[in-house]
C-alpha cells in the first residue's frame, strides 16, 4: 500500500511512522504496546505493526515481550537518537507538549491546535509552521496557569506558543469569529476532559 509523507517534515516515509516515533523519542523512559501506540496515534494497529517491525530492525525501536504483548520502547542508545528526538519533537512534537503542558489547568475542558502547524499536520503543503496557536475551551480558566504552561512549552518547542480562550458557550456559539473560523479549518485536538486520555490522538478536523 502507498504511503503518504507527512507534510510536516516529508523525510518520513509517513504520517503513522512520525507520530510512532514521535510517541516513543519523546517518552523514552516509557514503553507502549501496540494497542497504546495505535490509539495515541489513530493509526490502525497493523499498520503501528508494519512501522514498528521496520523500526525494530533498524535498530531505533527496542522490542520486549511481556505476556502476550510486544512492548516498544525508544532505543535511547543509538547514535541518531538525541538528533532525532530533538528533529521529531521540532517537527511532531507540538501534539504531545501542548497535551502535557496544558493537561490539568483549572478550567481547561478542551485543547487543540489550530493555524499553520495543524494545516500541515493534516497534510495541506505549505512553509514550515513558525508558531503555534493553541485553542484552550472551557469557563473559569486559569489564565496565569495558561501563560505559564505557554513558556514551558514554547522553551521545549523553540517555537512560539500562542495560547487564546474560549467559554464553552462562545465555542459552540456560531456569531464568535475565532470559533468560526477554527472550526472550518484544520485543527487538532490534543486533550479533552470529554476523552478517557488526555493524550489521545485524534485526526485533525475541518475543511
């Protein structure tokens, strides 16, 4: 089956295979089985499979059984592992640090990406992302939390990290611009107390 390289950085021969190293360079210390990998990714399992047994024998991708499992973890020790975790999280990475950065804020219901970094994660071409926007959701935010949580990850990114709120009302509220706006382009959630995990990946929505 044809493979699509991801806009974003077009190196990797796909999407599925970015987001999989992704998880596991930038949690290193974890490992994830097959079933965690495909829910964090929206990949399907035999496609996390096909990618991970590439990985594997490329030496980037440690693999250990446990039970019936097949746990996969990053390999910390090979050569092109801090270059590469350093590129994927440049690259990829915004999806799980804005999550882990914004997860827990008193008020925040729902987060996701909007503007050029998730235009180019649902594949529409265009010049690397110089920023990101991010969309907080919910009433009663904390916003000296919400600027704090920007610096952190704007100094892991190295990109500016643009953060804007909404109510919930404004969200679902046709005559609110920025609402508008969002939700008729590309998008991507990265966390939402409406999900079982805060880090669960869905596919970018809009136009």
């Amino acid at each position: 089956m044809r493979t699509v390289a991801p806009a974003l950085l077009p190196l990797f021969r796909s999407r599925a295979q970015a987001e999989l190293l992704t998880w596991l360079f930038l949690h290193p210390e974890e490992s994830f089985s097959l079933t965690d990998l495909a829910r964090k990714t929206g990949a399907s399992v035999p496609t996390i499979h096909r990618e991970a047994e590439r990985l594997v024998v490329a030496s980037l991708v440690n693999e250990t059984p446990v039970g019936r499992n097949r746990m996969l973890s990053a390999n910390v020790h090979h050569p092109a592992a801090e270059p590469l975790a350093r590129l994927l999280e440049l690259s990829f990475g915004p999806k799980q640090v804005i999550a882990e950065e914004f997860v827990g804020i008193d008020g925040v219901n729902q987060a996701l990406i909007f503007g050029s970094w998730a235009a180019r994660f649902a594949g529409s071409p265009g010049a690397p992302p110089k920023d990101i926007d991010v969309l907080l959701i919910g009433d009663g935010i904390d916003r000296d939390g919400v600027y704090q949580a920007a610096d952190r990850a704007e100094a892991r990114l190295g990109l500016p990290v643009n953060p804007v709120t909404r109510s919930n009302a404004a969200w679902s509220d046709a005559g609110d611009l920025l609402s508008t706006q969002v939700r008729a382009s590309a998008f991507v959630i990265v966390s939402s107390a409406r999900q079982g995990d805060p880090h669960e990946s869905l596919e970018p929505r809009g136009t």
